[in-house]
C-alpha cells in the first residue's frame, strides 16, 4: 500500500509539485492580505491566478485539454506558460498604478511649488507693511 502511494507521487511528482506550490502562492497571498502588506484590489488578480493553477494542478485532464487547445504536447509545459502569461497581466496591473501614482506625485509636487511661491509673496508683503 505504501509503496504504491510512493510509487504514484514519484509518477506525479510534476503534478505534486505545482499543487504544493499553487497552494503555497494561494496562501502566501491571503498572508500579504491579511496583514495588510498588500491591498485587497491588488491581491484579486495574484488570487484568481493562483486558484487556477490549483484547479488546473489538480485536476490533470483540465490541463491536458488546456494544452491540446494551444497546442503543446507537454500538459506541465502548458501549466509554465500559463505561469509566464500570468506574471505578464499582474506587471501591466502594477505598471498601471505606477504610472497613477507617479502622474499623482508630479501634481502634488506642483501644487507644493505653487502653496510656496505664494506664501513667500504674502510673507513679503507682511515685512512691506511692517
């Protein structure tokens, strides 16, 4: 009995690995949520991907007719791609709140600039009155 348990997980062993770590993503990433490390409107991508792969790391044939529809012989293969795919959409998320937050950083620098500007007249014309 146990060797045939073994015996199976050795054949797996592929399939166990992306389950462990498609779990491992999941859980790290409801970790970063919780302790307010990562905002939830930034976690609901990382999450969606990573219940995926769980679902598809589980369920093998899922990922075969995955594989077959784009066309690569190798069901695991197509589990790495979709990996890659899925780092690709969460960089343009961040790139666009980047780019926000930079567009956000160069107003408040102005306004800063211009609440300045303004209080060194006014400033001036208090010592002119004085």
């Amino acid at each position: 009995m146990i060797d045939n348990t073994l015996k199976l997980l050795l054949d797996n062993r592929i399939q166990v690995f992306s389950i462990i770590g498609s779990l491992m993503l999941f859980l790290f990433i409801l970790r970063l949520v919780k302790r307010k490390k990562l905002k939830e409107e930034y976690s609901l991508l990382w999450l969606g991907f990573g219940f995926v792969f769980i679902v598809l790391s589980i369920f093998k044939p899922m990922l075969e007719v995955v594989a077959n529809a784009v066309g690569i012989l190798y069901a695991p293969a197509a589990l790495l791609l979709m990996l890659v795919i899925s780092v690709f959409f969460i960089l343009i998320q961040f790139s666009i709140v980047i780019s926000k937050l930079a567009e956000g950083n160069k107003n408040l620098i102005q306004e800063v600039g211009i609440l300045k500007a303004e209080l060194k007249k006014l400033q001036s014309s208090i010592k002119d009155k004085e």
